[in-house]
C-alpha cells in the first residue's frame, strides 16, 4: 500500500506512521478523520485489517498500530446505545 490508495485515500495512515513522537490521543483523531473520509460502501473492518497487515509486522509498538487493533474490534462489534426505541413511552 502506498499514499493515497484505496484503503487510505488521503494518506492520513501512511503520514501518521513517519510523524516522530505522535502520541495515541493524536492517532484516535487522525484514524476518525481516515473513517469518516471513506465512501460508505466501503468495509471498514476489512480496510482496517489490510492496513494492519501493511504496518504491524514493522511497527507493532506504534500508538496508530494500537488504535487501528482498537477500531478493529470496535467496528467488528457494533452497539447500540440507545435512541428513541430506548426512551420510556407513555
């Protein structure tokens, strides 16, 4: 994978990589600008997984290696935190 491919349209995972330094924090808002820039009919966990295969094995330490692992099982794992259909009725 390269910049500005397919599963990193911007090259915001790739820039993230060669930052010196770049703390979790400052991952989690670079990977939730990434998702958010993805069209929608695009898997996410499945991005997210090729993405890990490309950066993990030589950077298995690195916060963004860390919060792509968390998005992972985030997305595999969907919850529902409530809304209108959890909200009382009369």
């Amino acid at each position: 994978m390269k910049k500005g491919d397919a599963q990193d349209p911007k090259g915001l995972i790739f820039e993230s990589y060669r930052i010196e330094g770049i703390t979790k924090p400052e991952c989690r808002t670079i990977f939730l600008d990434w998702a958010l820039s993805l069209p929608l009919e695009q898997n996410t966990s499945t991005t997210i997984g090729k993405l890990l295969a490309q950066y993990q094995p030589d950077q298995p330490d690195h916060p963004m290696t860390e919060v792509l692992n968390e998005g992972l099982h985030t997305m595999a794992a969907p919850r529902r935190r409530g809304g209108w259909r959890k909200r009382t009725r009369n």
